[in-house]
DNA sequence: TAATTCGCTAGACCGA
DNA sequence: TCGGTCTAGCGAA
C-alpha cells in the first residue's frame, strides 16, 4: 500500500460524470492550492425493493442476474438483501453501474410488481447525504490515485425524474468539460485575466472522505446587467448597455476591505467609474472573462435564475461568443413556476432566492422584493430606482448626469446582490450542514424539502428505508381531510393595564420530543404505552424514542446552547458571533417547520395522527396554563397557540415569576413555560359583528414601546395614511391613557383627505395578484386595476404586486372596482375622498376609539369636549 | 414545484 | 336596494 496523501479542501458542488459506462462522483473542492475536481470511483447509485420474507434471498440473486442489453455491463450491479424491514417485507439494495440504468430499472421493476423506495433521490444528492457530507464546510480525504479523465461531460440533469425521461436530443447533448481561454485584447491595457480549465487531464481519486470544520469564505463575483428597452421584452431581444462587477470575499464581513468593482459599457460617454469597451460585444466577452476569473467560488446575482443569465447567454449567441463558466454552459432547470440556473463547481447564488426565503421564514417583511426595497429594508440605506426607460434613455442621451446616476444604479445592484449574499450566506451553510445539501440547492429549498433533507440523511444514518413521495391522488385525499389546528382563546375587548405575556418555547417540537411523537412510535402494541396518549385518542410509544423525537431532542439541545454561548459571547466578550447566530437560526428554521412538515400533504413522512396529536397536546397544554393562571388569581385576557397573557391585577412580577415556575415543576421534561414580557397597557377591539378580535392587539411596554400586531397597520393591503394614522392613534391612545389627542389627530387628516391634499403615496394600497387575471370569479379592485393596466400594454400576471389608488371615477354609479387604477396611471390628486374616509381611515381608527367610548359622530363633527376617562 | 391551521375584513356577487 | 354568502388576501402563531 503507498502512502497515500492526507488533504482538507472546502466542499463547493457535487455532480456525476460517465466514464467507462459508470456513473462517478465528481466533487468540486477549493483550498489554498485552488479549485478543482476530485472523483470518488466508490459510490454508485442505488435503490431499494421490498419483498416478502421468504422471497428475499432469492429475489435477490435474481435481481443480480438481470440484463438490460447494456454491451459491457450488466444493469445490476449489486443485489443485497438489508438489514432493513417495510410494512414487514425485507428489504434489497439494488445497485447499478449507471444512473441511466438506475432511471430505466425502477420503471421495470415497477412493472415487474416490486415495491420500490427511494428510487427518485438524485445520485449527486444522494451522495451528500449518505456520505454525511456538509457542502459549505471542509472535508478531509486521502488522495489515492490520479487518474486522466477520459469523459469530460458533467452530467447535465442530475435530478432524477421518474416521469419525464423522455430528454430530447437537445437537453441529452452533453456539454463541455473544456472552457476556451480568450485572449483579451481589451484596449485599456489590462490583459489580466486568465481562465481555468476544469476536468481535463488528471484528477484526484480520494477515499476516506470525512467532514472536518474549517472557515467558510472564498470569492464570490456579483454581476448585474442593464439592457436597452425594447418594444416589447423578450429575452435577449435588445443589447446589454451597461454591466456592473463586485467581487470580494464572501466571508468577510469587513467594511474597510473594499471590493473589486467595475461597470462596464459602449456606446455611449464616459463618465466617472465607468469604463467604456469598444462594443457589446466587448462587454460580454469581458463579463464571461470576469465570471471565470481563476479563484471564483460563488457567483452571485439579483434574480440571475430568471434574467441575467438567460440574457447573457442570449445575448452571446447572438454575438457569436461562447458562454461558458468553470468549462460548462450555464444550465438553466425548470424550479417549480420560474427557472434556476447552474453553474458546474461554481455555485450560482441568487441572492433574490435568498431574500425570497427570508420573507417565507418571516424573518425580513417588505412588500416588495425589488433590491431597493430590500437595500432599505435590510441594510437601511436608500437606493434610487431607474425605470427601464430612464436606462435606455440615459444611455442614449449621452448626458453626463443621467450616465452617472445609471452607472451608480447599476454598480449598486450588483453591491446589494452582494452584500446579501455576505450576509446571510452563513445560514444558508449552516442549513447545508444540516441536510447535506449544496448551497445552490439550500438557497433555493423550501422549509418542507429541508425537513425532508435533514430526515433522509438521519434515516440513511440509521438504516432505515425512507417512504416515497405519495402519488397525487393520496395528496389529493390528504388535503382533503385537514388537521384541526391550535386554540385561540377569545380576548376581553377595551383598554387593559399591567399586562405578563407568558409563552411556550418551541411549543411544538417541545410536545413532540415530550410525548414521543413520531409515525415509527404511533400506537405501539404496548399496553404500558397507553398512558402517552393524546387528548385526540392516539398514543405514543414509551420504551422506544422515535425518530422525531430523537432528531428533534438533538436539535434543540444543540440550538440552546448554541444560544447561550451566543449571549455569553455577546455580553462578556461584547462579541456579535454571527456564525453562533446563524447557526441557532438554522436550527431554528428547521425545528419551526417540523410539525407543518408532519402534516404537509406532499411530505414523505406525512403522519395525520402525528400532527393531530401534535395540536391535540397543544390545545390541552394552553387549557391548562389558562385554568392554572385563574386558580393563580391571574385575570386571562387573551391567548393564542402558545401565549398566554394575564392581567396581573394586585399581582407583582415577583409572583408572576412565581407561577411561571410552578408551572414548569409540573411540565414535562422538555416543555417550557417563558415569560414574554410585561406591558404597561394593551388594547383590544370590538369586532365589526360584535365580540372581540382575536389575533389583533396593540401593547405598550414599560419603556414605551409599541406592538401592533395583526391591526391594519401591519397590513400592507391598507393605505399608508389609514395606517400610520392608526400607529398614531395607538400610540396615543396607549402612552397617555388619553384619546383626545387621538381624536384631535384623526380629525387632523381628515382634513387633509378632505381637502385632496394628500398624496398619491401614501393611498397607495398593495396586493399581490394571486393568478392571472382571467381566473377570478370575483374581480376585485385589484384585478379590475390590473385588467385596465393591462388592456393598455402592461404586463401583469401571477404574482405581481399591484399598487392601486381608487380614483374619484367617472360619471354615474361606479363600483370601487370601476375606480381601482394602478398607481402609475393616477395623477397626484385624483383620489376619491369618501372611499378614502369611509373605507380606510375610519375603519381603522373606529374600532380602537370607538373602545374609549368616542363614536364616528366624535371624530366627523365637533366631537366630545371632553373625553372619557380610558380606564375610569 | 408548494410547511400548517386559525382568524379578520373587504368587496363582489346574487337573489329577493 | 338590501342583506346574506362567497371569494380573496393577508397576518398570527
């Protein structure tokens, strides 16, 4: 035996090429030597059949006997009977020599009459996940061969799909493992940059790969296009008029190391920080060299899945120039309703992905996803939109100022993509890390395939057969029958003081871990374990910890104290750990989705009795603390799923500490009751049909804070003016106990409303258009505004936002709907002020001051002289 | 290619 | 014209 070569690298990509009719794992690796491939000729894909017992065996060497034609190999390559059992079958590992092979045997097998499972995990995937390997992190490997490669073809499409097989010639056509260098004969002298070459010639064979921590970084390039405006957009259609270039590294977070910038154009003059090339095609040539600039890792763009790619790539055809990164065509994949776009080793961030799931997680709010909204939102810097005429116009003009403000737009697009990326790509290999998945992959994953990730690796681990994805009619039936979800307690309407808010921590996964929920535990055959049941009638097994409750006790150990290193960090050390933090977030992602994923129709591991059951515990836990909170000589004013929020009466935050603790003493392990907070004063309204509002409350905390939850305020389908007048009213409404001035401040803008003196921005209301606008049956003023936008020319459809202002109309009855225009076909001015007072700002303030006694008459005409004592 | 249920409100729609 | 019902959207947890 040799010695053989001990190395670390950071793991980027894995993929799988053909060679010598074999699949193999190719995996793209960077430490200090660079970037490259190395292969792992040790892993072939596989899939499992279940068959009865007696048959195992013998099923087995059949299965190894099958032939499918192939001239050098037979299809099976392997048949092992596992240690593994379903529904009481035995269960075979049946391994193949090719992925094709793999995707043509599961059809026969499936005709043949076997059960199969995990038949659709892509072999890359499957790969990570079995090998427990964390793309984002380091590995470290025993180099043991070097070997030429003889096929240079990435496999195009690693994704498994058991229904379309069918590739035309097209997407089959393999692409090159070999990217040109160009020689720049760039005028400015700069015949800098020198391109890689990938998987030609040698690569490694390791062996022994295992994870081992190390820094996250390396280069990440951001690039961003501005086009010329066409009459009508298609892609590629007109030329790139300008392309702005960041790089850095893209794990430091140092303010002082500046980027690598540039923009780039043609055509037009030359103005500060612009460099101008002698025609498009210049530009693009330049822009390929930049992408494929030695030491990239991560290339990094604003919605690159759905535009600059595409357009790039168009664009080059046009111009005859070959557009390849890392030696392959970047490939664009259907991703659900848009694209994505992959790039071979070099993983492609699109940093509007990211933000995409930052506003599913709830962790970012902005109505809109558009970088300047987000450039304020997230890093609280304003940036200034150019309409894609003022692009095209700029250009064109050659005016000096214009150029400038385009050049500063453009850079900047690319700076945010950037800066995002930066930001927020430590959760994202922190989330890699959990589920063995690519950071191209994680970034683009829903919470679901998370979960699903993470349980797959678990399972693999322990040997266990995951189940399949049910077929659409199972799905179907599933939504069908829904789960009875948590309990909301109805609040006392009016004005409150001195208010404890009390909530469960991770309530769910706490129940589940606590009460062993889990599908593999589910009425077990013990009597003794029928003590464990829920309130719904299901019971969980007591002897043997189930794979949910295990998984999910591990996650949560590790994010507390993950937490508590964080906060000791921060506080003894003044130290902001943001690997600590994403870390925990990751965590916590992933915990909060555990139980929509149980109860998720499309999930693997969908369980009804689990997520039933789940509800079912919560339900009685909150019943409980309520019961216990009054029998303590606490008043309940209000709860919702895991809160429970009391009016401390005589009470002091001493006994309120107190009960807190005597409730835990009777939880179970695991189960834990916090104290939010105390609040000076809350309000609760009246609803419309009598009774109180659940899920809307505004408090104010003892420095003045104010939380308005679920009011209109937070509601971005209600104009700014009804709700920061809202905001107002609360305010004062909560702080000094006092409505007068709240009254006082409603008739202010009234005033203005009345006069038309109110601006366009702040009527605007927003809406998404959930689908095409000839799918309503009911054409709400949205959908009326957006049919009008698009009988002139605009192009709406599922999923625009929609900013609508309802005009004062035309002549004789008009609906609201007749009224509805799209922000941009309104003038400053043409509002209809009736709709804007009775529809908006008096439905938002009535009901809160309607709770101190005033009434629409009080905030219409002189109103009362004098008010109500709130809490007399 | 999609985590869940609970809840509020507006405005269209529709029949009397 | 009125009032009940349904469609639609968004937020809380």
């Amino acid at each position: 035996m040799k010695n053989h070569l001990l190395e670390k690298a950071l793991l980027l990509d894995a993929n799988y090429i053909e060679e010598n009719n074999e699949s193999k794992i190719m995996l793209y690796l960077s430490n200090e030597n660079g970037h490259f491939w190395v292969k792992d000729n040790d892993f072939s894909p596989y899939f499992f059949v279940a068959v009865g017992n007696d048959e195992a065996s013998k099923t087995a060497k059949e299965l190894l006997g099958l032939n499918f034609g192939d001239a050098e190999r037979f299809c099976v390559k392997d048949a092992q009977l596992t240690n593994a059992i379903v529904k009481d079958k035995a269960v075979i590992k049946v391994t193949f020599f090719k992925v094709s092979h793999l995707v043509l045997a599961r059809k026969i097998f499936s005709e043949m009459g076997f059960e199969r499972y995990e038949y659709d995990v892509p072999f890359a995937k499957r790969y990570l996940l079995d090998m427990r390997l964390q793309p984002g992190n380091w590995i470290e490997y025993f180099v043991v061969d070097e070997e030429k490669i003889e096929s240079n073809k990435i496999n195009e499409d690693n994704k498994i799909n058991e229904v379309d097989n069918s590739k035309s010639a097209e997407s089959k056509k393999g692409v090159s493992g070999k990217f040109k260098s160009r020689v720049s004969n760039s005028s400015d002298g700069e015949d800098e940059e020198n391109t890689t070459v990938v998987i030609s010639g040698k690569v490694k064979v390791i062996k022994e790969i295992k994870v081992v921590d190390g820094p996250f970084g390396g280069k990440g390039v951001a690039f961003d296009l501005e086009t010329k405006m066409g009459k009508k957009f298609t892609i590629g259609g007109e030329p790139i008029l300008m392309v702005s270039i960041v790089a850095n590294d893209v794990g430091e977070l140092d303010e002082k190391k500046p980027n690598y910038e540039r923009v780039i154009s043609h055509g037009t003059k030359k103005v500060p920080k612009l460099e101008i090339l002698e025609s498009e095609s210049e530009v693009v040539e330049k822009l390929i060299i930049e992408l494929n600039k030695n030491d990239t890792s991560y290339i990094i763009t604003y919605n690159g899945d759905n535009f600059d790619f595409a357009y790039t790539k168009e664009r080059a055809k046009k111009l005859g120039l070959t557009f390849e990164v890392n030696g392959f065509v970047p490939l664009t994949r259907r991703h659900g309703l848009d694209n994505a776009v992959k790039l071979q080793g070099i993983q492609h961030i699109d940093s509007y992905q990211i933000m995409r799931f930052l506003q599913r997680t709830g962790a970012v709010n902005t109505a809109k996803l558009d970088i300047e909204s987000v450039s304020e939102k997230v890093f609280g810097e304003f940036k200034e939109k150019v309409l894609p005429k003022e692009i095209t116009e700029a250009w064109e003009s050659k005016d000096v100022k214009k150029l400038a403000r385009l050049v500063d737009y453009n850079l900047k697009d690319s700076r945010v993509a950037f800066r995002i990326a930066q930001q927020f790509l430590p959760l994202f290999v922190e989330i890699s890390k959990l589920t063995s998945q690519t950071l191209y992959d994680t970034t683009r994953s829903t919470t679901s395939q998370m979960v699903e990730d993470l349980l797959l690796k678990e399972t693999h681990y322990r040997g266990i057969i995951a189940p399949n994805k049910p077929k659409e009619n199972e799905v179907i039936q599933r939504t069908q029958n829904p789960i009875k979800g948590a309990f909301v307690k109805e609040p006392m309407a009016g004005l409150h003081e001195n208010i404890a808010v009390l909530d469960f921590a991770s309530l769910y996964p706490s129940i589940i871990t606590s009460h062993n929920i889990s599908p593999d535990a589910l009425n077990c055959a013990h009597d003794a374990c029928k003590k464990n049941i829920s309130p719904d009638g299901t019971w969980f097994c007591t002897k043997k910890k189930g794979l949910f409750p295990e998984i999910l006790e591990k996650l949560l150990k590790q994010r507390l104290q993950l937490k508590r290193e964080y906060k000791r960090k921060k506080k003894e050390e003044g130290i902001d750990d943001r690997v600590l933090f994403a870390k925990q977030w990751a965590l916590k992602i992933i915990l909060n989705s555990v139980y929509g994923y149980l109860g998720y129709p499309r999930a693997r591991w969908y369980s009804r009795e689990c997520a039933s059951a789940t509800t079912a515990w919560e339900r009685e836990y909150i019943h409980e603390t309520i019961k216990k909170s009054e029998v303590a000589g606490f008043k309940v004013l209000y709860g919702d799923t895991d809160s429970n929020f009391l009016l401390m009466l005589d009470k002091t935050k001493k006994d309120v500490e107190n009960f807190v603790e005597e409730v835990n003493s009777k939880l179970p392990e695991g189960m834990e009751l916090e104290i939010d907070g105390f609040y000076k004063r809350g309000i609760f309204v009246t609803k419309k049909e009598g009774g109180a509002a659940k899920k809307r409350y505004a408090l104010m905390d003892e420095k003045g804070n104010l939380k308005i939850v679920g009011f209109e305020y937070v509601r971005r389908d209600w104009c700014i003016i009804a709700r920061e007048t809202q905001k107002k009213v609360l305010e004062l409404v909560l702080s000094e106990g006092k409505p007068e001035k709240a009254v006082e401040c409603v008739k202010r803008v009234l005033k203005e409303l009345k006069e038309g003196k109110v601006e366009k921005k702040d009527l605007v209301i927003m809406t998404v258009l959930q689908r095409d606008t000839k799918d309503y049956d009911s054409i709400g003023p949205h959908v009326a505004a957006a049919k009008k936008a698009i009988a002139r020319g605009k192009e709406l459809g599922a999923g625009s936002m929609l900013s609508f202002i309802i005009t004062k109309g035309g002549k004789g009855k008009q609906s609201i709907s007749d009224k509805a225009e799209l922000e941009e076909y309104v003038k400053e001015g043409d509002y209809d002020v009736e709709y804007y007072i009775e529809n908006q700002l008096l439905p938002a303030v009535l009901k809160i001051v309607q709770e101190l006694g005033y009434s629409k008459e009080d905030l219409l005409t002189g109103g009362k002289q004098t008010g109500l004592n709130a809490w007399g």
